[in-house]
C-alpha cells in the first residue's frame, strides 16, 4: 500500500508518492484561482491521477492521501483559505466522495512541514517541537506528542500572528505588531527600505541595482557579512524580534526543539549565532535545560513529506 502526499499552494499543487520515506513520483499542475473549491478539487484529483499512471498502479493500491492546505482546517476537514478563495468548503468530505476507501487527511500546510521534520529531518525523535518558518510571511507549526497540533477551532499555531510589539505598518491580518511583521523576509526587505528611503548610505542598493524596488532579504544578509552599517540595522532589529518570539513560544509550550525553515533560514550561521545564549538569558526558568534551536532540513519538499505522513 501506498501513501501520496499533497502540497497544495498559493500558485501551484504538488503531489507526490512517498516511499520510506523517499518521494518516488512527482506530479504538479498550476492553480487557477478564480475556479476556487471545485477548481481545487480538479486540481487534486488530476495530480492523484497523474502519480497512478506515472507509477502504473490503482487507487485500491493507496492507503492514504494528505493534504497540506494554506489555511484553516477545522475538526470536520472543512478548510478556509483566502489566497485560494476558500470559505468553510467541505474539502476533505468532497475527496472522501472521489477516492472512497482512501484514508484522507487535511491539516494546515505549516503543520504539515513541521510534521514533515519530525518524522525525517531536524526534528526526528522529537515528540514535543515546534517549527517557524521564516518566507514571505511567519508560518509556525507544533507537535505534541508526535502529532500536529493545531488548537480547538484550527487556528491555535499561528505563530506568525503572535504580537510582540507596536510596529511603524500593520500587518496582514490587520493587528498591529505582530511577529510576522519584524521577521518575515518582507518585513527584512521593508526595514531596509525604509532605512534607506530615509537616507542611509547601504551596498544593499548597489546590490539591488540602485532600486530599492529590487531589495531582498538575501542581499540584506550579504550586506551583513561586509559589515554594512544598514544591514547590522536591520539584522539586529530581526534577531531581537526573533528571540522574542522565541522566548514568548518557550514559556508558552516549552518544546523540546525549534526548528527554523523557510528562504529567510537560508543564513543559518547568521540567525543562530548567539540565540540560544540568548534564549538562555531570557527564559525564566532555565535551570531544567530550554528547547534547542536547529535549522530545519528540507527546502521544498516538506509538504509533500509531511502531509504523505499524516
Ligand atoms: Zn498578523
């Protein structure tokens, strides 16, 4: 028997056929959103069938499909997604009707790449862990006692939304100051910017072409190993935030590790230089040993991985 993985996203669907742990056959297909609930559902359905032919075998042969979905999942499987334009839509329900006598599971996709690090990568043997990740927005996912783990109503991991400050924009969500707004690669990007929109001298611009259009958190980190003084700026004003979140998370769950993914963890030696000294020096108390702080393993196939596991 089989398990097939699913990674649905903002502009594509990955599927994938996972074997011990290895993903074997890949399929995808682009999102057209304006099709919404039912264009997800074609969607899905294509790339299961996509994996079937590729790997020669039937729907009896597959014992579950997981599916990771950008959004909010509640105890039924009916998910809500603004990106995708879904409300409440009866997903799992729907899938259960096409594949019937498939075990199908939905969870929300920060969860699934937190599950996808504890069952293969830096969260391995793990039970209680907790997974940030640092992309265009701050994603976090949790497990407890080896499961994802996402409150009452579908909401109780959204990290990214934890308030730690007053910040100069608001966020997204429509509160001010959360933790996304100080360590979301966007929010890197939009300090720079602003540091530099007041007049500050910066190689991050001859970096960015002279465009402060082109700003990415990447040139930011390089401009940090050449000691620019706008770079330091913002990478101090990052890290504080970061640790904040950090330590508000440890008194609140105290996991047993943290992993930190997403494009922004791309300058490991950059974020985990000093935190846990840090962390240390801020927990309350600490005598008992803190959750451990490591980089998380996989890039781009967390989703699959994880929602494969499920
Ligand atoms: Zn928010």
């Amino acid at each position: 028997m089989y398990n097939i993985g699913i990674d649905v996203g903002g502009t594509s669907i990955k599927a994938g056929l996972v074997e011990d742990g290895i993903i074997t056959v890949k399929a995808s297909k682009d999102v057209d959103k304006s099709m919404g609930f039912y264009g997800v559902v074609r969607d899905i359905e294509y790339v299961v069938n996509e994996i079937l032919r590729e790997k020669g075998m039937t729907i009896e042969e597959v014992r579950t499909i997981g599916i990771g979905i950008p959004g909010v999942v509640n105890k039924d499987g009916h998910v809500s997604c603004v990106n995708l334009g879904l409300k409440n839509d009866p997903l799992e329900m729907k899938l259960k009707e096409i594949f019937s006598n498939v075990k199908i599971v939905v969870e929300n996709d920060a969860n699934v790449a937190a599950f996808a690090e504890y069952k293969y990568g830096s969260m391995r043997g793990y039970d209680v862990g907790v997974m940030i990740t640092l992309g265009t927005g701050v994603g976090g996912g949790i497990i407890i006692n080896g499961k994802p783990f996402s409150g009452a109503h579908g909401i109780g991991s959204e990290l990214g939304h934890i308030i730690l400050d007053s910040n100069y924009y608001d966020c997204n969500c429509g509160n001010n100051g959360c933790f996304e707004t100080f360590c979301s690669a966007t929010a890197i990007i939009k300090y720079a910017q602003k540091l530099i929109g007041e007049g500050k001298k910066s190689t991050i611009l001859q970096f960015a072409q002279n465009n402060i259009e082109n700003i990415t958190a990447k040139m930011v980190f390089d401009a940090y190993k050449e000691n620019d003084e706008v770079a330091i700026s913002v990478v101090k004003r990052f890290k504080e935030y970061l640790i904040r979140g950090i330590v508000s998370i440890v008194h609140f769950i105290d996991p047993e590790i943290i992993s930190i993914g997403g494009g922004v963890s791309n300058a490991n030696e950059i974020i985990l230089d000093g935190l846990e000294e840090e962390l240390n020096k801020r927990v309350i108390y600490n005598g008992n040993g803190i959750a451990k702080i490591v980089i998380a393993h996989f890039k781009n196939d967390a989703g699959i991985l994880g929602a494969s596991a499920l």
